[in-house]
C-alpha cells in the first residue's frame, strides 16, 4: 500500500515536471526571435489604415502592401537634428513593440525601395505646424511635414497603424501594412491633459509615463496642478517652506513630496521631446492652504493654520488685502516664469469662496498685472469671467456656463473642460472605486459624444482654443489609478480636440478603440474595460 501510494506520488511528480517543463519551453518559443512568418492574420484588423485615434482628416486606402522588415531604415533629412531625433524616437518604438532594430540613415534623396523616410524638405505649409501627409506606397513609406512638430504627430499615427497591424511583441519575419494616402491636422490648436499633484503627489517617472501615453493620442499641452489646500509641489528658492513644509504631506495624510527645480526642468524636457507644452498652475486665492501653513504672514491674521489632508474645496484665502501678499505673489510668479519656456502661467482662480467678490475681482486682476510683467499669459478658470481681462488671457470652463460666456464676451478664447464630459475623476458608473461623481457619471460614450463648439449655447469656433481633460487626485494616489482614469476615456476627449466633426461617429469610432484595447493589453496598461466596447 505504502509502495503504491510512493509510485503514485513519484508519478505525479513526473507529471508536474513535465508540464513545468512545457510551459518554460512555450514562454521560450513565444519570447525567441524565432521568426512566424507574416503578420497576414492581423491584416483584417489593420482595417486598412483605419484604426487610428484621434481620426485623421483624410485618409484614401488603396489595395498595396507595403512590407518592412528587419533589413528596413528608417531615411531622414540630412541637417536636422530634430528630424533625427524623431527618427530615433520612431526606431526605439519600433523596437520596443517589433524587436526590428531599425537604423536611422540621412539622405539627400528619396530612398530605395522597402524603406521608410521622414522629411520636412518641400513640406506644404497648408499643412500647420502639427500637421503631416502620410503617404504608403508598395515601394516606400514617406511622412511629409511641414515643421518637424508635424513629423512627431505623424509618427504617432504610424505607430498606430503598425501596432494595429500586428501583434506587438511578436516577431515577425516581415510586417505587410495596407497602403494609401492619410493628410491630416488639428482641428484645434489646444488638446490637454491636466494631472493635479497637489492633492496626491507622483514622481517624476509617473509624470513621464503619463506624458508617453498622452503623445500617442496627440496631446499638446500637458498642465501640472502644483499647489492646493493638500500640497505645494514645485521648488521655489525664496520660500523654501512652501515645498519643505508645505509639501510634506498629501490627502489622508503621510509623507508625500514636491519637485525640485531640476526634476521640474527634466518634466519640460521630456514634453518637449514630444512636442508637449508644459503648463504650470499655481491656484490662487483659494485652494492655498499649504502655503497659508508655511508662511503666517500670507493669512489676514498673520497666524498659520495646520497642515491639510481631507478633500474639502473653498476654505482657504491668502489675505487679498495685504501688500506682502502681492510680493510674495510676484516672487513665486518670477521663479515659475524663469523655469517655464511656455508663455502661459495659470493661476487657478477656482472656488474662492472665502474671498469675497469685491476683493476676488480685485485681486485677480492685480495677479493678471503680475503676470504679464513677467512676461507669460495668464489663464485662469471660469471664474475669471467677472474680472476685467487682457486680450491674451485665457479662460478654462469647467463649470459655470455663463462666467465663459463673459468671458468671451471680453474678447478672451475658452479651453473646454465641462467637467460633465472631460473630467477624468468622475466615476464612470455608480460601481466604479475610485473617482468623484458631483458632475455625474461619465462613461466613455459621455465622454466621447459632445462637440466643444456647441456645448455652451453662443460659441464660435474663434471662442474655442480646445479641450483639456483634467484628473483631479482626491481619491487617485498611484499611476495605476491614474491610468484606469484616463483610459479608455482620454482618446475620445483627444479625437474630439483633433478630428473635424464631420468624421466622428461613435459606432465606428467604438472599433477603433476596441483595437487599441489589444495594444493597451500588452502594454500592462490598466484600463477600464467598458462594457460599452467590445474589446479584442
Ligand atoms: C473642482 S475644477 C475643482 C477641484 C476639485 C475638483 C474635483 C476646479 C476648477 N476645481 O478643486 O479637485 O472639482 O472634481
């Protein structure tokens, strides 16, 4: 019996050291370069260029295929360094989703047969900064731009049709891709993404991660909320307590952080690599609690209050009547100016409900003075609408229709963020963990399905710079989380900035997406999967 029961276990062993075996032999084979042939099963799904986001203006398949494989270059205008630069960047990508190790070439001419080329020579102007011709032919793959910003948003689209050609992170012997004709660019010139890192902080591999992900959808702008009630979040040399003290700490409390000036130059850079404007936001008058705690004199009464990590909004002021606060302001407002290439600054503006109107007029206008002597454009939410505003100032809606209204009404332009549709800390169903819902639940058709030009009645697109998705962190504390909020819901806000209206459709527009599912997989992305699609 003993024996027996000895042989069955000895048995069974040999089983599992079988199976083991198997499945080490499997992720092998699916992790070697071993070639599989051709990507011609995934063909259907390349929908002949078709499953790019945001939707490209024109786009003319015709019946080809263009090959590339792992003897393919990448060709570039000679004597541009920014044109290589993109050509690397395209190279690095390739390799990461293909294992192709591309190698970028200059050259003078147009390139042989079974290669790809990006070039801005002859570029049509007609095509903006940020726009490209796309054009597939059996022969080669050329990318046409104007300025080389147009190649980069170019290569997302490329990149697109790729991935959506095959498996990523297979390898393939060779890779067929539909050919054809794409020529597209924006249909407005602002298409951003807001991260608050006041209310919870995040590093700066969290902030570039986020940045990756965004460019692939063309986003242009990418705006940092640095200070709030929760948080001061950015170094500034002249009042070390605001980050010391005041940025010690975060919603529910515990250690939290800020960036230093260098960490905050390595975000730009890293933007700016993709063409992405960095727009920093220092909230004012309200939401400054953390900078009311560092520095008493900044409080009417000149005492400190504690520290803040609960969620409430409205509570804090600095003392609009003091002069020291407009010193201070000016102080902070230089150092963020000497930092910032861009030419905004954002100054919040939101919910000073413990200022009263008199001395919120007053003080904003005060600040707008302040900005422009420093030489940045102020923006600001819907709230500025009741202050007298530069031309050059913008306004950011959110929630008060009539306020953007007025504003315009000053001849000022309007970044559309209705929070009932581009808030990305809205829930998207009463289920859903994370997330806020006093501006309703935004599924992702919600979030898709609205056109900026007609959202408040009285809009001409001249009133409309864009779109913004912003994600406000009260309840969102990791990249993780940040990524279920803004996936699958950020593409649409994306394509709604960038597609003219006449090519958006929401069944089709649906498939698309599913298809960027597949890539979101493999890339460990976690996004909700909405029951809305039909994920692949
Ligand atoms: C409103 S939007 C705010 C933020 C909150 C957000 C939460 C805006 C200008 N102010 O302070 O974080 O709601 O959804």
């Amino acid at each position: 019996m003993r024996n027996g029961l000895t042989m069955y276990y000895r048995y069974k062993k040999i089983r599992l050291y079988i199976f083991s075996l198997l499945i080490v032999l499997q992720f092998i084979s699916c992790r070697t370069t071993a070639p599989i042939g051709d990507n011609t099963q995934y063909q259907d799904l390349s929908n002949k260029l078709g499953n790019v986001i945001p939707k490209p203006v024109t786009l003319n398949p015709t019946t080809g295929t263009f090959t590339i494989n792992e003897s393919s270059k990448i060709y570039i205008e000679p004597n541009n360094s920014e044109t290589a630069f993109i050509g690397q960047y395209l190279a690095d990508k390739i390799k990461s989703s293909t294992n192709y190790d591309l190698v970028v070439l200059a050259s003078s001419g147009i390139p042989p047969k079974g290669n790809i080329y990006l070039t801005t020579i002859g570029g049509d102007p007609s095509l903006g900064d940020e726009g490209y011709e796309l054009n597939i032919t059996e022969n080669i793959l050329t990318l046409f731009a104007f300025k080389p910003e147009g190649l980069f948003r170019g290569v997302q689209t490329l990149r697109q049709i790729l991935f959506s050609s095959i498996e990523p992170f297979t390898h393939y012997k060779e890779i067929n891709i539909g050919t054809g004709i794409i020529r597209d660019y924006p249909r407005f010139q602002w298409r951003g993404v807001m991260l608050d890192v006041a209310r919870h902080f995040f590093s700066v591999g969290d902030v570039k991660k986020l940045i990756d992900l965004i460019s692939y959808y063309k986003i242009n702008r990418f705006h940092l909320h640095l200070t709030d009630d929760q948080g001061w979040r950015i170094q500034i040399d002249s009042y070390p307590k605001l980050t010391l003290y005041g940025g010690s700490t975060q919603v529910k409390g515990g250690p939290a952080g800020y960036y230093t000036k260098s960490e905050y130059l390595e975000i730009i850079k890293y933007a700016k690599e993709r063409y992405i404007t960095v727009i920093p936001e220092i909230d004012m008058p309200g939401h400054t609690n953390a900078a009311l705690a560092s520095y008493p004199f900044l409080n009417c009464n000149g005492v400190s209050p504690s520290l803040y990590t609960g969620t409430e909004v409205g509570f804090s002021s600095l003392c609009t009547k003091k002069d020291s606060t407009y010193i201070f302001i000016n102080d902070v407002i230089k150092e963020i100016a000497q930092l910032s290439p861009g030419p905004y600054i954002h100054i919040g503006g939101d919910e000073a409900k413990a200022t009263n109107s008199a001395d919120y007029i007053n003080f904003i206008e005060k600040v707008q003075s302040i900005i422009y002597s420093n030489g940045k454009k102020m923006i600001g939410w819907d709230e500025l609408g009741q202050c007298k505003l530069q031309p050059e100032t913008i306004v950011q809606h959110w929630a008060n229709d009539s306020l953007a209204l007025e504003a315009v009404k000053k001849g000022v332009k309007l970044i559309m963020s209705p929070a009932s549709k581009t808030y990305m800390d809205m829930k998207y169903n009463s289920t859903t963990l994370l997330g806020q819902n006093w501006a309703g639940y935004i599924e992702v058709s919600d979030s898709y399905n609205w056109n900026p030009l007609t959202q408040i009645k009285g809009l001409t697109m001249n009133d409309i710079l864009g779109v913004e998705a912003p994600l406000w962190t009260e309840t969102i504390s990791n990249l993780d989380d940040i990524e279920f909020m803004f996936f699958p819901r950020l593409p649409g806000i994306a394509e709604i900035g960038w597609s003219p209206i006449t090519v958006r459709n929401w069944e089709e527009y649906k498939k698309r997406l599913s298809v960027h599912g597949r890539y979101w997989k493999k890339i460990g992305l976690n996004f909700y999967h909405s029951p809305e699609i039909n994920w692949k």
